[in-house]
C-alpha cells in the first residue's frame, strides 16, 4: 500500500511539471510580455502549493495506516505475551527441572491396566506422571502418538506434530478421560 501511494505521489509531480513545462514552452515562442506574464502567474505557485498539501494527506494517511498497522502487531505480542506466561506458570505448577522428565513406557502396544502401568514406572525407578507433568512434557516438545495412564486415572498421549494414524485434531494433550483401572493402554512415567 505505502509503495502505491509513493508511485502515486510521483506521477502526480511528473504530470504536474510535464503540465507546467509545456505551459512554459509554449511561451517561449510568444512574445517576451507573455512570456514574463506566465512566470508571474500565481497559478504554479498555487499548483504547489496545492500538491505540497496533496502529499501532506497522502503522507498523513500512511502514517495512520502503519499506526493502526503497528497497534495490531502490538496486540499479537502481547497476546503471545500472556500466552508465554500461562505456559510458564503451568511449568511451575508441575514441580519439573532439569534433573526430570516425563517418558513413555509400554509392554507391546496397550497392555497395561492402571496398577501394572504404575508398576512399570516403578520398574523403571520412576512414578506415574500427573497431567500437569505431561502437559509440561508437550509444552517442551513432547510427542508420542500412543494413549497412556496418568495419575489421575486419565489416558491421554501428547502430540505436537499431528498426521495420520495418530487422531484427529489439533496439536496438544488430548485426552480418552477418566477410563476403567482394567482396560489396557501404555503409560507415562516422570522421572
């Protein structure tokens, strides 16, 4: 847009001179009175004057724009802004640092009922991980495309790269909910 309104302003000025310039050449051939008449005449003065505030409009115009433009930019920082906080405070909710992590563990492909998923993190000097714990796993880039326990009695499985084969839907934690202790699925362990 600022660029068409540049071009704009140019060929203004040019058709503007072009105009003036064949007025002044026509007069060259006339008399010297006329000649000194045109010269005189305010009406190039006022044709200047008249695109100097042509182009204060159109300059003041685009500065409205990218203002408006700039508003909007700000508006999706600070979005992301508050987006960023939530994640962080999520994070610190879940008690993680370095030293842990939440991993997938599994006997085959869903074999494990709720007290033998518990017992495999165990196996694994680890303990069932909480839904905060995986939700902060998929914030850090967590992605596996198989359902498993959480703590709460929840199956649900992190994914950031959705494809085929792994659901439908957009990228997150998604959730089976609340299942039977004895049905079968894989686990997520936080060690």
């Amino acid at each position: 847009m600022a660029h068409s309104a540049v071009l704009c302003i140019c060929l203004l000025f040019v058709l503007l001179a072009f105009g003036h310039a064949k007025t002044f050449s026509r007069s060259r051939s006339s008399s010297s009175e006329e000649h000194n008449n045109i010269i005189k005449d305010s009406s190039l003065k006022d044709a200047v004057d008249h695109l100097a505030e042509g182009i204060e409009d159109v300059i003041q115009t685009m500065l409205n724009m990218m203002e408006q433009q700039l508003q909007g930019h700000e508006d999706n920082i600070l979005g992301r802004l508050d987006e960023i906080d939530e994640k962080i405070n999520h994070i610190q909710q879940c008690s993680c640092s370095k030293r842990f992590r939440v991993f997938y563990a599994a006997d085959g492909r869903y074999t494990l009922n709720f007290e033998q998923a518990k017992q495999k993190c165990i196996d694994n000097g680890a303990k069932i991980a909480t839904v905060n714990q995986l939700q902060a796993a998929y914030s850090f880039g967590m992605d596996q495309c198989n359902f498993g326990w959480l703590s709460d009695g929840t199956v649900r499985y992190p994914i950031t790269m959705p494809r085929v084969g792994c659901g439908e839907g957009p990228p997150g934690v998604r959730s089976l909910g609340t299942q039977d202790k004895s049905k079968t699925y894989d686990v997520y362990c936080f060690k």
